[in-house]
C-alpha cells in the first residue's frame, strides 16, 4: 500500500500564531478565548488544560483578559468586550484583516458588500456584524435572491474554496449585467493551497483520508473537495478514529489536514495507516489482493521533517512493485506496535480499538509543547 501526503496540509501560520499568542498571555494571567481558537478537540483539551477558559458570550467573561481568536471579531463586538472593562488581545489572522479591509473599502467605495461564506460562521459575522446592509451567498439559489443593486462589491470568507467563490461572481455577473460587480479575492493562500494539493491528492488515491476538527469549516470543504475525484474519502479526528477495513484491497492511500489540525496529528494518523499496511501484509486474502496488484511498501516521510516527498509521491520507496507475492520489504521496516499509551493496537488482521479517550488524552498532551 502506497501512503502518499498532500504537497499542503495541516496547521496553518494564523493559527499556529493564534495558539502561541494564547499560552504567552495565560502565562502571565488568567485568560478567556472569546469562541473556539482552533476547530480541534485535542488542541482546545490541551488549552484548558493550561488554564485558558473559552467563552462564546463576552457577558460571561470572569478574567481580566480575553482574547479574539484568529477568525477575527467585528468593532461592536470588541467594544462590547472593551466596555466591560476587559483588556482584549487580537489573535485575528493578518489574512482575516485583510478581509475586513476589502470589505471596509468596498462599502467606502459604495459597493453593496456580498460575502461568500457560511452565514453563522464566526469570521463571518466578524465580516458583517459592523455593515448596516449586506448578503451573504454560499450556493446558487442564494445568488437567485439577492435583490439588483447599482454596485455589488464581493469578498469572501478565507477558508471557502477559490472556485466556488469564483463561480459565485460570475453567477452574480451574470444575473446583474446593468450592475457593476467588483470582486476582492480575500480566500486566504493556505486554504487555496491546501484545496489544490488536496485535489492533486485525491486524483491519484483509492482512499483519502482528511484530518481534522469536526466544526472545522476548511476540513470540511477538503472532504467536499476529495469526493469529487476520490469515492473513498474519511473524515478523521485522530488516529483513533481510523478503521481498517477502509483499506482493505487499496493501493493508494492519500492523506490531508485541515488548517486547524496539529502535525502531531498528522503524524500519528500517517503512523497509523502504515501500522494497517504492515497488519495486512499479514493478512492472508490481502496478500492475495496485493499480489494480484501490485505490491509497495513505502517510507512516506513527514513532510514538516523533511520539505520534500508530498503528493507527488517523490519521498515514496516503492518496493517490491510488481512482484505477484509480497516479499519482506528491505530496508524500509514498517513501525511496530503503537504506544500503549495511543491506546490502539492491532492483532493480526484485525484492528483493536481501545481505551480511545486516553489516547486523545496521550495525544493532546503532546500538541502544545512547542508553540512556535
Ligand atoms: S485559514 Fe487562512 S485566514 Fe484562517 S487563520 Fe489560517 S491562514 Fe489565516
């Protein structure tokens, strides 16, 4: 089985910054997270571990200090913060400022503001919250009822994928030709990155699988985006959440993360799918499978190690290829057994899942140990 990682994925810069910004300032007193700083289970554990309490409604804040997370906030809502009495720290992304900047000039310029987003996402209604009229488009039948006006000026949430976006204006240009439509490209670089890469992935894979938070908007769009070439797409939190019959028979593994997903996530996954790939080596109707197949075992390294090998396969060791049989591979052992610790093991053909809530714990001990 060939387990190939995506040229992009995982954590981006705004939140990697967003989580450092955090643990600097709970260092020093006692901090709020005004909402979710990261879309990750594991990552906001970790954070409450240290300390940092997490409130959606500034009403409810009982520390001196609150934090804005890296989705940004609007004016009204930091002055509300700020009318407390609260000393608020912004972890607003450059990328999410940026945003807002386009979408500040387009209405000084006296644009209708058009958002491509999900209307009850967080940098959303950072967005929007300060305009007195706006809309908000996701789909197709939102183009079909926006109301014609003058001068449209559209931007968009940063983690919608750039088609959509792009698509969108051009529905929107064409249903309003009398109007003059401007178009801001505000889709961040990470999240186009990890779109395309995510694409170059999924076209060359049997299985993907994408890691990341539940509530993440950009892990759920690289789903979205895998399925339309890949049949096979998985939706991960953790390593936990793997299951071994999804590749049973498969060749080609493919993996990506979200922006809010740490690389230790990242790792324990790709450690994990190799560990099934080693299993089902020994797994006689798989042998058959790969036999008739093909045969790779591959050392897929890291790509935060090692800056090379992602996607297009060129850090991949192919070996054995062709053989009818699989052979013991040389040179490039397989990993042992996981941890106990992870909680997870494998018997022979057949996955043992156990003890799964100490290995999201083993797991998020690990993700702040080094914020950068
Ligand atoms: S997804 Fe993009 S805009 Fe959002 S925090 Fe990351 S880099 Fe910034």
């Amino acid at each position: 089985m060939k387990i190939i990682l995506a040229e992009h994925l995982g954590m981006c810069f705004g939140v990697r910054d967003a989580i450092a910004l955090a643990l600097q300032q709970a260092a020093t007193q006692p901090l709020t997270v005004l909402g979710e700083l990261v879309h990750n289970e594991a990552v906001l554990a970790s954070l409450l571990q240290r300390g940092i309490r997490i409130e959606r409604d500034p009403a409810t804040v009982t520390t001196p200090a609150v934090m804005i997370t890296a989705h940004g906030a609007s004016q009204r809502m930091m002055n509300q913060v700020r009318e407390r009495g609260l000393n608020v720290t912004e972890a607003t992304c450059p990328l999410v400022q940026f945003a807002h900047r386009a979408v500040s000039r387009l209405v000084d310029e006296g644009y209708h503001p058009v958002i491509v987003g999900k209307r009850d996402h967080v940098e959303v209604r950072g967005l929007t919250e300060d305009l007195k009229e706006f809309d908000v488009v996701l789909a197709e039948t939102d183009v079909d009822g926006l109301q014609e006006r003058p001068r449209f000026g559209i931007a968009a949430q940063t983690t919608q994928p750039v088609e959509r976006v792009r698509h969108l204006v051009f529905l929107i240009r064409q249903r309003f030709r009398r109007s003059e439509v401007r178009f801001i490209d505000t889709v961040c670089q990470p999240t186009k990155q990890r779109q395309t890469a995510a694409i170059e992935l999924a076209q060359q894979s049997d299985v993907v699988i994408v890691i990341g938070g539940a509530q993440s908007n950009n892990t759920r769009e690289l789903v979205e985006t895998c399925s339309r070439y890949c049949a096979r797409v998985h939706h991960v939190q953790t390593a936990a959440d793997l299951r071994c019959e999804w590749f049973a028979g498969t060749e080609t593994v493919g993996i990506t993360a979200g922006t809010s997903t740490p690389d230790v996530a990242v790792q324990a996954v790709e450690l994990r799918v190799r560990q099934i790939a080693s299993d089902l080596l020994s797994s006689p109707q798989d042998r058959r499978q790969n036999g008739e197949s093909g045969f790779y075992a591959v050392s897929s390294p890291s790509p935060r190690d090692e800056g090379v090998g992602r996607g297009t396969g060129r850090g991949e060791v192919p070996v054995n290829t062709g053989q009818k049989r699989p052979q013991p591979v040389q040179g490039t052992p397989l990993p042992g057994p996981l941890p106990a610790a992870q909680g997870e093991g494998i018997r022979g053909a057949v996955c043992v899942v156990s003890n799964t809530s100490d290995a999201r714990e083993e797991h998020s001990a690990h993700l702040i140990q080094s914020p950068q």
